[in-house]
C-alpha cells in the first residue's frame, strides 16, 4: 500500500522482501516435508486434493466430445486467488480473459485466433444458461461473469472450437461451461476477500483497496434442493485510461509543467496530459438456485440472478500546471517549446448505474425406448443502464453542472434450447444421435441526450436527443449427430447444424420524430460436422475433425451509431455473417499420474467482422466491415503431472501457438499479409502445486503471452499505451485448510510487472487474504 511520507524506494525493499520472505518460508516448509516419508494414508489424501490428471473422462455425454478440452476442477478453483469468476479459467490453454481489475463488467475473452474484440466467438454457459452476450462484441460484449460467484462452482469445462453440431459460429473459439454446485444437505457459509494494489501511471500514484463478502445457503430436502446466495463487491481501481495528444508541434501556447512527452506504441510523438483516476466499482449479486426431482421421467430446475452494478470515475487527474501552479482545462497549451491543445470535457467525470435480470428454467429426464431430452429456457433483461459524463470537471471555473447521458433501454436476449439424445438406435448399440432446436432472440436500443442541466440528477426529459439507435435480430437453428462405433477402437460422428437468421426493426434517428428504419433481411445457414476418434489402447486417443460454422452479426454491429463526444459508432445493416472452415487433430496420452495432450487446428474464416477504429484528436470512432478471409493455425501441448520430481508436488503446463493472418481485404488491401489484431502468436502458462500436509498446500503460477497488434496495420510495434503488450505475470497463494475454516494468501502480479492492453494497464501486484467459513 502506497503510504504517505515513504519514498518509492522504501517501498519497493519493504514490498520485495515481504514477498521473498513469504516464498522462502512456503517453499522451505514444503522442501522439508518433501524429505519426510510420507504415510500411505497420507498420501491417499494428498490425491484426492490434488487436480485430476486425467481428462478424457470427465466430459459426459452420449458420444465423444469431438474437439480438445480441458477441465478445471473444483480442488484445483480452490487453490487459485479466485476473486471472480474468471479467474477460474486463468490458466486453461490458449485462454485470455482481458480483465482491467476485480470485478471488472468487460472482461473480454479470447481463445485460439480469436482477438478479445472477437467476444460473439466465444460462448459461455452456468448451468446450461448463457451468459455471453446476444448484444453486442469488442469491449462491451465481454460475457456477464458478475452474475456468477467463484465459490458457487463445482467445475468448469471447456471445449474448442464449433466441431459439435450442438453449438452455432459463436463457439468459433470454443465453449467455456460453468457448473454449479448441488447442496447435499443443510450448508450455510461465508467468505470474505480482501486486497489491494498499489499503482503508478505516469504523473499519479495510489493504493486500490476492495473486498468481496460471500453469504450462501443451501439445502436439500426429499426431491428437493435449492441454493441461495448474496455476493457483494466493491473495489477501487487504477486509472483505467489517460488523455494524450497526438497533433503536437508549434511553440505558442502558455507555457505549463506537469505533462508527459513520449513514444505511444504506435510509434508516435505523444503527450500525456491527465488520467482518469481512480474508478470505484460496486457489484451486488442476489441468486437463487432449485432442482427438484418429480421422478426419473422429469427433474426441474430454475435460476433467477438480480445483478445491481454503480461504478463511478470522480477523480480525474489532470497534470496541466501554469507558472502559477494553477490547473489548466482549455486552450493551447506549450510544454518545454512544444504546443498542444486541450478542451473542457477531455477532463470529464463520469458515473454508470446498470441493473440486469437473469432468469432461466430447464427440465429434463428420460422418455421411452431409451430417449433423454433436455430443455433450458433463459432470459436477459437490461432492467436500467445509464451512463451519465460531465461536461466538464468539477474543479474547472467553467464548470456549470451540465452534461450528458447515455441509456440502454428495451434491451436483451431470449433464448432456447431443446435437446434429445439415444445412446443406442433400433437394435444397433453401436448407433448413437443427438439433436435438437435452438432459438434466440436479441433486441437493443441506445439513446444519447445531451444538454442536461445537472449530469448527475436531471432527468432524460429535461434534456435534447441527440441520437438512437437499435434494432432485433433472431435465429432458429435444427441440429443432428449420429455416431457410429466402426470397432471396439473406431468411432466415426457426421452432424450438420442448420439455421435461419433475420435482423429487423433496425433505425436510426438523430432526431426525436425522424421514423427512418434499417435494413431488414433473412440468412440461412448449413454447417456439416465430421469427427473420427481412434483408440488403439487405454493410455492413447487420436481424433481428427472437421467442421464449417456460420457466425451471425449482433445488434450492436448492424445497428449501434452513437455520437457521444469522444466515442462514435457507425451502423453498418448490410454485415455479411462469418463463415468458417475449420481443422482440428487431437493426441493425447493418458496414465493414472500424468497427461499429455498435442492439438493442432486450423481455421480459415470468410467475411471476418472486425471493428476497424479511428483515433483523432482523442475521438474514437468505429465501424464494423467485413475482412475477406483470415486463415489461422496453430498448436497447443498441455501436461500434467503429479508428484512432479518431488511426492506430493503437482505441476501443469500448457503452451499454445497461434498464427492468425489476414489474407484477404478488398475494402484494405494494404493490410494483407499482416497478423490479425489481439492475436498473440505465443501463450503459454504453469501451475506449481505442493502439498505441504493434507491442510497446507502453496501455488505458484505464471502465465506469459505474446507482443500482439492493436492495430489492423500492425503499427503498433512498441510497448506501453495503446499497444498489446508482451506481460509474464506471477502468481502466487497459500492455503490452510480446517473443518470450518480455510485461510488463504495471495499475491497476483508477483514482480509488479506494468503492462498495457490498449490505454489500458494491467493491475499491478495486488495482495490478497481470504477467509471461508462453514458453519455445518
């Protein structure tokens, strides 16, 4: 924590030998016990603690998952610093969740060749229901990981790519499902976090403290069972974005201190004149969970999650000192003979209010002749989401309490799913099929007002419309899957996924009584699915896979255009959907103590929606096209082992490749031949786990990832703002564990490690200390 009167070098000696301190006490201990002979009891513990090795098995279903997959269990959850959901997946293979700090709303995700702009790539699901979004990619589409706690989870499965007819384009990337816990009896727990980062961005220092209380019951009674929990979360961050100045040059202006001048990664001449501050964010999450068994023939269950988020940016830190030491806000302004301009609601602050509705229903069991069915229903509501900017800052002389706001209204998703599967047809048990009927439907509406008299609490109606925009899209899709067992060593599986997409009531108006409307249209989809499996023994599998996919655009590509002084958006109703051809094989050895698994994949997309940006004078304005075609392949190892080189010591490790290049763009042929942006062409990522006693364990982690490009021309060549930086991030926590209650340490960003994604810094070292209690 940063402490007032300490200089920087004080705290850096104080922070580095409390952290080598810890590590040498930890890893002492465990090399101690390492030497000691261990009970065969003792030992048969240990395992029962330590992640499972094997894989293979843990992924139920009617016939063999046809693509690579990966499994985080509920022993392994538990010895990660798993503050948020997301945390869970932290160091699955070739998986990247851009997360700016705890709790943050747009913790995009990437997988394989998809950028974390590429969100509708990816799908994930808790419990069946989805909890990506139908809504809107890049930035803001990141999946509602707030609706779900990390304390509720059983397991976590992930699978790659859209090799199941069971999914549409958006697995592109892959699935991630969340599993949630079933309470076999009477449970109440509580857990509370907290933790702190110091950070120093540019010409502003801070600590960044936050916690999170976890209050849960649960149940299960005859036929029934529920679970119910309240999550709180409230945390302070860093400064989430600074202000800078590309158009510099001249020698007028008044001349000022304070400002920062540099190379930004886009290899331009850049000063940096203010930061954001400090962002407070506050998450509360009610949800309930109930099953209820009437019989083998139907089982029930139901979720219903109230999501309430306020996040605020009040503190804006502006760096402007005349000769006088005075602040400035307008004006040209020179910086040792150099002139820039800066303008009033550059220093904005800023506050959003946002409360989301998730409920979802499900049924299934068996019917006869041997056919299961299962059925999941599932709604999104944006319930309120407003976000509200000054038109200048509160320390301004200018400043007059006006501004702006901008509100998602009439905004969200539906969804179903039906599914039935036979594990055997007619009088074949080699024949197996899966199938089903799927329907979604997504609509939005955004409206921008300006001219508000107070920009905290004027109504909507007391100010002008400056723009809206929306719009619907739905889909109807039919699947199937036959498996074939050939021979006790050959399994052979033909799918075809096919579908029909419309988007409609599409408009746009920039003024309150403009009618104008979009473009409606309909597309069909046919995605064939091939996957042959080979098991010449128990130890080795081989599988080898093809599929195309078809990926439909999101209201917010085809109909977002929003002016709000800094960020436009420009709609673009005539998207063309994605288009895959897709490759996968799969090897993977498998024994009772260790797992080895090589995939290789290839991907070649036609019609790539990507977001192309332009950044001047500090405005942002983004469109969506469409690329030709992007072609990508690559390669991931993954394996684990326990008793590593030492009894009782655990270690897993994956390293990925990924080449994703740009083939084709007709709209930008001078960007052909460049790697597609957000993609780095390296990840990879450990866990070492030591078993210190059947009660003690500590791990130590790291995850690494490659230089990527921001930019669609790869011109952002350097490290720091707005570049994709290169990060290897250390993480570190302990462990003791009782009857009632579990104790934990942790430290994330072990080195303080300063890396950019975008404006945007990582967090930097953040230390944790966790508390669970379980009072039956």
């Amino acid at each position: 924590m940063h402490v007032m009167g300490e200089s920087s070098v004080v705290l850096v000696i104080r922070n580095t030998f409390l952290v080598l301190s810890l590590i040498f006490f930890v890893f002492s201990a465990a090399f101690v016990q390492a030497d000691e002979k261990n009970k065969a009891q003792k030992l048969e513990e240990l395992i029962i603690l330590a992640p499972k090795a094997e894989l293979r098995d843990t992924f139920a279903d009617v016939m063999p998952v046809p693509t690579s997959k990966f499994k985080v269990d509920r022993t392994e959850i538990d010895t990660i610093n798993s503050m948020t959901i997301e945390d869970t997946v932290r160091y699955a293979p070739n998986v990247e969740v851009r997360r700016r700090y705890i709790g943050d709303a747009n913790g995009v995700v990437s997988m394989r060749g998809n950028g974390n702009f590429q969100t509708a790539r990816q799908m994930v699901f808790v419990d069946g229901f989805p909890l990506h979004s139908l809504l809107r990619t890049r930035w803001n589409g990141a999946p509602q990981w707030n609706f779900v706690a990390p304390d509720e989870t059983d397991h976590v499965n992930i699978t790659y790519g859209p090799f199941s007819p069971k999914y549409s384009g958006n697995a592109m990337g892959g699935v991630i499902d969340i599993f949630s816990r079933e309470p076999q009896k009477e449970e109440w727990a509580l857990q509370t976090t907290g933790w702190v980062q110091d950070w120093e961005l540019q010409q502003s220092k801070g600590n960044a403290p936050g916690y999170k209380t976890f209050f849960a019951h649960g149940n299960k009674i005859g036929k029934l069972s529920y679970y119910m929990f309240y999550n709180r979360l409230e945390t302070q961050t860093q400064p989430t974005n600074i202000q800078t100045d590309t158009s510099i040059g001249g020698n007028k202006g008044t001349t000022v201190t304070g400002p920062v001048r540099f190379m930004d990664a886009r290899v331009r001449d850049v000063i940096v004149y203010s930061d954001d501050g400090e962002e407070n964010s506050i998450n509360d999450l009610f949800k309930m969970k109930m099953n209820y068994d009437f019989s083998s023939q139907f089982k029930l269950r139901g979720m219903i999650g109230f999501l309430d988020r306020h996040r605020d940016q009040l503190n804006v830190n502006n760096y402007i000192r005349d000769s006088s030491g005075n602040k400035l806000w307008t004006g040209n302004v020179n910086l040792n003979g150099t002139q820039f301009n800066v303008s009033e609601n550059q220093f904005d602050v800023s506050k959003q209010d946002k409360q989301d509705l998730l409920i979802g229903l499900g049924a299934k069991g068996k019917l006869a002749n041997g056919w299961n069915y299962d059925v999941a229903l599932s709604t999104y509501f944006v319930l309120q989401d407003i976000a509200r900017d000054s038109d200048e800052n509160p320390e301004s002389s200018a400043y007059d309490g006006s501004g702006q706001l901008t509100e998602f209204s009439n905004t969200g998703w539906q969804m179903v799913e039906i599914r039935f599967d036979k594990e055997s047809i007619g009088s074949s048990s080699n024949l197996s099929f899966e199938g089903g009927y799927h329907y979604d439907h997504a609509r939005m509406k955004v409206e921008n007002i300006r001219s508000l008299p107070d920009w905290e609490l004027s109504e909507r109606g007391a100010g002008s419309l400056n723009n809206s925009s929306g719009g619907e899209t739905d889909t109807h899709g039919f699947h199937g899957n036959l498996g074939f067992q050939l021979n006790p060593k050959w399994d052979l599986q033909t799918g075809l996924r096919t579908e029909l997409w419309r988007s409609f009531r599409g408009f746009k108006h920039e003024s309150a009584t403009e009618t104008g409307h979009q473009l409606s249209r309909m597309e069909y989809a046919f995605s064939p699915k091939l996957s042959l499996g080979f098991k010449p023994s128990n130890e080795w599998d081989f599988r080898f896979s093809l599929a195309r996919s078809t990926r439909f655009p999101l209201p917010e590509e085809l109909f977002e255009n929003v002016d709000d002084l800094q960020n436009n958006s420009i709609s673009s109703p005539g998207l063309k959907p994605e288009v895959g051809k897709h490759a996968t094989i799969m090897i993977g050895n498998y024994k009772s103590k260790e797992t080895t698994q090589l995939n290789l994949f290839f991907d070649e997309v036609t019609d790539t929606i990507f977001s192309d940006q332009d950044i001047t004078n500090g405005v942002t304005t983004n469109t969506f096209v469409n690329i030709n075609k992007v072609r990508t392949f690559g390669a991931e190892f993954i394996t684990q082992r326990r008793d590593f080189l030492i009894s009782n010591h655990d270690l897993s490790f994956n390293v990925s490749y990924t080449n994703s290049e740009i083939i084709r763009h007709d709209s930008n042929s001078s960007t052909e031949g460049n790697q597609l942006p957000r993609v780095p062409e390296w990840r990879a990522k450990f866990q070492s786990l030591y078993h210190i006693s059947n009660q003690w364990d500590a791990m130590l982690a790291g995850r690494y990832q490659d230089k990527a490009f921001g930019q669609i021309d790869n011109s952002d060549t350097l490290r720091g703002d707005n570049g994709q930086d290169e990060y290897f991030f250390l993480d570190l926590k302990t462990t003791y564990r009782t009857r009632k209650l579990n104790a934990s340490f942790g430290v994330n960003n072990l080195t303080d490690q300063l890396a950019y994604t975008g404006p945007h810094t990582f967090p930097s070292r953040t230390y944790s200390i966790d508390l669970q209690w379980k009072f039956l």
